[in-house]
C-alpha cells in the first residue's frame, strides 16, 4: 500500500479540491481521484475497469468498513468525522446509481489505506463537499400514514426509508399520522423553524393533506385570505417529498417515473426539485380543497363516493366499485367554462427535464402568441377531469394527458362524453395501454386551460340547496385526490409552481446514467 498521497489545494473552495492516491478496493488495488465534483477509481492490474461518479449520486462517506446503518453507529460516525482514531484504515463511499427504468439503488463501495491520516483527508473533504450542497434536507419532518394502501407505512419507513435518511446524516422529526386531517392540522399549528423539508409516506391524499396544510400556513402567515378564488397564494418555504405508500400512488409515479420507494427516497436525499402546479377548487367564496394530481367528476366521483362502502376491501374495493359504475353506465348533465391555453396537450412534447415550456412559466417568459380564449362546452358527460399531473400510475402508465406538464400553469381538461357501454370500456383500455392515450378517442375532448369552471344543468332529477347536495338526486361528485367533493359547482383555477417538490426528472432525450457496480 502506498503511504504516500497527493493533496493540492487550489484556493479555499472544495470544487477546486484535487485529491489522488491508491486504495484497496474488494482486494484490488486501485487509483482513486476526486476533482472537479467528480470520483474515479481504476484498477491498476489487468483487467482494467474503471468508474466514474460525479458527487451529485453521492449519499455521504463514513469510517470504517464495518459500518452499518444503526442508530449508534450513527452518533460514532459524527463522533468520528472530526477526529477519527489512528486504527481506522478504511471509509465507506454510499452512493446511488439507476438501475432500469427509472429506478436509482443505493450502493457502497469500501476503500482501505494503510494511513489513517489519508482516510481522515479523504473522509472530510467528500463530507465537505456534500455539505456545500445546501439545499439538500439536513432536517426533516416526516409523516408516515399507517393505514393508507395495504397498511405498510410504517414497515416502508423502518426497512426502507429510515437506513437510507440515517446513512445521509439526515435529523428526522417522526409522527404517525393517527387519523384523518392530523397532518394538515399539524403543519397548520406546529413550529416550523427549523424544518427544512416535510416528507410524507401515503398515498395521493396524504401528500395532498401536506401541501393543503403548507399552503394554507403560508396563507396565514402572509395574511392571504385564501377563500378569494382570485388570490395569489403564497409559495411555502419548504419543499415536499413523497414516499409511495398508499393505494394507486399517482403522483409518486409522475415524479420519480416509478412507485417504487428507494428511488423516491434517494431522490429527497439529492435535493433537486422541481416546481409543481397546485389547483385550487372555490365553490360560493370558499376554498374547498387545494388538489396536485387529478380532479374529476362523475365517473371516478361515484367510484370514490360508492367505494367508502366497502373499505374492508382495502385496495381492492376501487376494482369492484369501478366494475359497478361502468355498468351502470350513468351521464351527467353540465356546462363548462374554461380559459383555453393555445397548446393543446396532443400537441404538446412531454415534459421532461429542464422543460422549457415549465421554465418559461416559471419566469413569466410567455410567447406573445400564447393568448388565452374562453371556451364554453355543454352537454351529458360520463367523465369530466383536471389533470394537473399526467396522472400515471401501474395500471394506466401513459395516464389521463401524458403530455402535462408539471409546471406549466395550466391543467389538462379531458371530458369524456356520456355515450355506450362499449365505448366505456374502449377508454378504460385505452387508459391501461402503455402506448397509447386518450387524445384520439371520438367521443373524447381535451383542452389546455388555466382556469375552468363547471355547473351542474338543471333537471327535474335533482334539488339543491346551497351546498346541501340529496345524493340521490342525480348528481355526483368531485373526486379531488382521492377524497370527495360534495359540492357539483365550482372553480377551479392553477397556481404555477406553488410547490417545490423533490424530484430528478428524467430525460428520455439524454441517455440514462450507467449504472455503478459496487466493487
């Protein structure tokens, strides 16, 4: 082993930092570089093999190849980072690399010095490194669902989620969700201070009980009344991460292009984020819920109303009430008023990484060309929805709009017309197809809009009383998120990027990474 190596130092900045030297690596002996925000090591003997890792897929660098996520070796870990013993010959490089579709790993890889001294150099540079990223979580507040989907929050958060959090020196701040409301009620009254992300493990309503609670403690602190359909609400400070745990787990797949929760919880510990598109629904000067993925009417609100009945089913009771509901076949009569966007979703590219559609909102650089129009569509509707999201999930992988964008300002209307049975399960195909969409369907409208409202139309069928709605009267209801919406009438308006949310988009333009091997 060489006890020799090369440390230069080019002014005070780690990214100027240039560290060279040879390790044993699984018995090999390899040269080891860092430079630039980037690590390689090579084999110095035949065969040769070489690998490159920039420091953005790195999770941290511990001592000692014996380390283990652990609650104790946690707190020797930090103990150690200033002054490592003189036995320690070894450090541990946690990094992440994609696997297959999307789906990022966790791996490690063991380098051993005869010199302490160089362990130590090497150790405190990387952690320095990592710490200059400064919008990566240092300290969270994490909600965990137990009993959304199959009841496996708390399982995903002890086998899963917390190792990853502990081996990335991330404080964690726990609560156990005990019923519903407790999260939005939390954010709404706790002390936020010294949070700097809140991440949640659930489904599509615990995520939405997060950013509704966010929001409106934003909303409260600027004293923004947030029940003016007109109001500009206010960004939070902190950004959100979501951990699939919940039943269909929409929105996790629109983000991390999976559901599965190593890569949603590599992707909090990265740090990159991205803006997300948040939709408000007003009926009669009250804000009735804040929503991210999808709100719909008539056939997904009869199936969330009816399947309330039978949640002893768990998962399964969306199957059988869905069955029902398709049978059953039942319209709605309404009118929908919507501020068209001029791109129209089927003309629209994907949105992908740095989308230039998204960052263009986001700086309010939007083409002169871009006016908006009002449109108004009647008649008897099977299915009326906003897609804020493509709202991809494993049973339909191309979603309601494959072509929204996440953070646009605008949201995807896709109104399905009241027609037969047949056609019915031609859409429900469709949305199950891994190639194909809706778009094209002749009984299937899509618009780009900003804001829309939609009015229930007057029948003999029904009686309303201001928000006092007879469900048995011939209407339904708003699936917003998962939860229901009593009220028929309403407003719904986007909010570009209200959210910063925890992601790293993929880019089907750019090659995916190579994938590390832990050597």
């Amino acid at each position: 082993m060489e006890n020799k190596g090369k440390i230069l130092e080019a002014g005070d900045q780690c990214s100027q930092t240039v560290l060279l030297n040879t390790f044993v690596i699984k018995k090999k002996r390899c040269r080891v570089y860092f430079h630039q925000g980037t690590l390689i090591w090579e084999t110095e003997r035949p065969p040769y093999t070489r690998w490159t890792l920039p420091m953005t897929d790195v999770l941290s660098a511990s001592y000692g190849d014996d380390w283990t996520p652990t609650m104790n070796n946690v707190k020797k870990k930090d103990s150690l980072s200033t002054s490592p013993s003189l036995s320690l010959t070894s450090f541990v490089l946690h990094y992440a690399a994609c696997a297959s579709k999307s789906k990022w790993r966790h791996h490690s890889v063991t380098m051993s010095h005869s010199d302490p001294r160089q362990i130590g150099s090497w150790v405190k540079t990387i952690q320095n490194y990592l710490n200059g990223f400064t919008y990566r979580p240092r300290k969270m507040m994490v909600f965990v669902n137990p009993f959304g989907g199959k009841r496996k929050g708390l399982k995903i958060w002890e086998k899963e989620v917390q190792p990853l959090m502990m081996i990335a020196g991330i404080e964690i701040k726990l609560i156990i969700t005990e019923k519903a409301g407790h999260i939005r009620d939390t954010l709404l009254t706790a002390n936020l201070d010294d949070i700097n992300a809140v991440i949640c493990i659930g489904g599509d309503g615990t995520f939405a009980e997060v950013f509704n609670g966010l929001v409106l403690r934003a909303a409260k602190d600027e004293e923004i009344d947030p029940n003016d359909a007109n109001a500009s609400l206010p960004v939070p400070k902190m950004p959100v991460g979501v951990i699939p745990g919940g039943s269909t787990n929409t929105v996790a797949y629109s983000l991390h292009g999976t559901t599965d929760v190593q890569t949603a919880a590599i992707h909090i510990i990265f740090g990159d984020t991205a803006g997300l598109d948040i939709s408000s629904v007003h009926s009669n000067n009250s804000l009735l819920r804040l929503y991210a993925s999808v709100v719909s009417y008539g056939y997904l609100g009869d199936v969330i109303r009816d399947s309330e009945k039978f949640r002893w089913m768990g998962p399964q009771r969306y199957d059988y009430s869905g069955f029902k509901k398709i049978v059953a076949n039942k319209g709605y009569e309404g009118e929908i008023e919507l501020l068209s966007d001029p791109c129209h979703p089927a003309a629209s590219t994907k949105c992908l990484q740095n989308c230039n559609r998204c960052i263009q909102h986001m700086n309010q650089e939007i083409p002169d060309k871009e006016i908006s129009r009002w449109l108004t569509v009647r008649g008897k509707f099977f299915m009326v929805n906003g897609a804020n999201l493509s709202c991809a999930c494993s049973r339909s992988p191309m979603g309601f709009s494959p072509h929204c964008h996440v953070g646009d300002g605008c949201v995807d209307v896709i109104i399905i017309r009241h027609t037969s049975l047949i056609n019915n399960i031609r859409m429900i195909l469709r949305l199950s197809s891994k190639v194909k969409n809706l778009y094209d369907l002749p009984f299937v409208e899509v618009y780009r809009a900003r804001e829309f409202t939609f009015k229930a139309m007057p029948s003999s069928r029904y009686s309303e009383n201001g928000n006092s709605i007879s469900l048995n009267s011939g209407l339904s209801v708003w699936n917003c998120d998962g939860e229901v919406i009593q009220v028929p009438n309403v407003k719904i308006r986007v909010h570009c990027q209200l959210l910063k949310v925890y992601t790293r988009r993929s880019s089907e333009s750019i090659e995916e990474p190579s994938c590390f091997c832990s050597v």
